[in-house]
C-alpha cells in the first residue's frame, strides 16, 4: 500500500515537472531558455523511466535510457556550440 502511494506522488511531481518544462518551452522568451527546459524535460523523462524500472524490477527500458542521455548531452553540445557568444573583450 505503501508503495503504491510512493508510486502516485512520484508520478504526479514527474507530471507537474514535465507540465512545467512543456510551458517554458513554449513561453521561453530566449533560445537558452527553451534548450535549458527541453534539456531539464528529458532529463525529467529518464528519471520517470529509471522509477518505472525501479518500481517493476526490470531493465526493459535502459538502451532508452541510455540514448536519451545521449542525445540530451549531444543536443546541449550542439546547441552551445552554434549559439552567438558574447566575447570579453
């Protein structure tokens, strides 16, 4: 019972953080703005699967996982990248 209860809490912070990181997308008044949301919505995303796999006692999903990582790490790269840059001097 108990860890049902876990189970639902869990899922509603997962739900309300996705929710959240959605509406910065969109709302995002910078390019940053909108690569940091969609870089904290995947990284929301994996955590919510490494519950389900937790919570199920399986490792189905972890090359989901572990791609996900990786296209969020390169995705960040990519994007820092190619943003303009303020110079110092």
């Amino acid at each position: 019972m108990m860890l049902q209860i876990v189970a639902v809490v869990a899922s509603l912070m997962f739900g309300i953080g996705a929710l959240l990181c959605v509406y910065r997308i969109i709302i995002g008044p910078s390019v940053l703005d909108r690569v940091i949301a969609s870089d904290v919505l995947v990284a929301t995303i994996i955590c919510a699967l490494g519950a389900e796999m937790a919570l199920n006692r399986h490792t189905d999903t972890l090359p989901v996982l572990l791609v996900l990582a990786l296209f969020a790490v390169l995705g960040s790269l990519s994007v820092a990248r190619f943003l303009p840059g303020r110079d110092s001097a």
